[in-house]
C-alpha cells in the first residue's frame, strides 16, 4: 500500500547536527511564490524559525509552487521536525494574514543527508533548479533564492563553478 504522505526515517530522531533537503509544496501547488512581496513573508519566517530552533539555512529556493531548503542543525539538541513545523507555522500564518490564502500543503518532503553526500553539491542542486525549470539563465540572476550563511558566490566557488 502506497502512503498517503511522506513518510519519516524508522528509528532515526531527527535530532542533532544533521543536514536536511526539505521541499515544502504550495497549497494545491498554486504558483504562489512570484513576487518578491510574497517571497519575502515566507522567506522571513523561515529564516525565523530556524534561529529559534537552532537551524542554518545553507540554501533555500523559492520555486513558483514549492520551496526547496538545505538546513542543518546547529546543536545537539537541534530538533527537524521542531523546525519543519515552526517554519511551516510561522510562514503559513503570515502568508494567510496578509495575502488571505493558505501556503501550505499539509505534508513536505524531506531527505536526510549521509555522510558521504557533500553539502555543496546539495546546495548546488538546489540553486540550479530555477535553470531546470527554465526561469533564469544563471543562478545569479534568479532572485528568490540564497542562504542565511554564504553568499551565493561562496557555494558555487566552493565547487568550482559559476553560475
């Protein structure tokens, strides 16, 4: 039987200083995040949510319809699910509160990184998916995107790549 939402790693708490791919999706996948005034709520309340939960934002990307965002905790106590939860929380009711629609779908994606799967190259994915997507020709010149710790440039020079 197929689940009816992602499910979460058996045995794995999802706390500490682990490194985490989240995706969340827009409600019905409305293409809700295509101007900097509506990126920006969202964007704020993440970022929020991550300082109260002990949480770096090595990258984030808004998509039209769904968000991507590399985390990674930055204690021993440092709880994912704490932080999926405020952060969807926060931005959910903000987002509400000033634009009168949901954001959210209920259910998001996430991925645990192994060891060996370098944080770069996560980072990187991420910030070339407006390229796959078609919407900018460079990571430079997409505009919802970036990381509450290095600069854009930073990321890509740390693989020898420009975008």
């Amino acid at each position: 039987m197929i689940p009816l939402h992602p499910q979460h790693l058996k045995g794995f708490a999802y706390v500490g200083e682990h490194r985490y791919f989240l995706t969340f999706c827009t409600d019905f996948r409305k293409p809700l995040f295509t101007s900097e005034e509506r990126v920006a709520i969202a964007r704020t309340q993440i970022l929020r949510a991550a300082t109260s939960e002990s949480f770096n934002v090595i990258t984030y990307c808004f998509m039209p319809d769904h968000v991507h965002l590399l985390v990674a905790g930055a204690h021993p106590a440092s709880d994912c699910r704490q932080f999926i939860a405020r952060a969807k929380q926060f931005s959910g009711y903000h987002y509400q509160h000033e634009f009168n629609e949901r954001l959210w779908q209920r259910y998001g994606f996430e991925h645990v990184l192994r060891a060996e799967e370098d944080t770069f190259r996560v980072a990187r994915y991420i910030l070339e998916n407006p390229l796959r997507a078609g919407l900018a020709r460079s990571v430079r010149e997409y505009p919802y995107l970036g990381s509450s710790c290095y600069t854009i440039d930073q990321i890509l020079d740390a693989l020898h790549t420009s975008g």
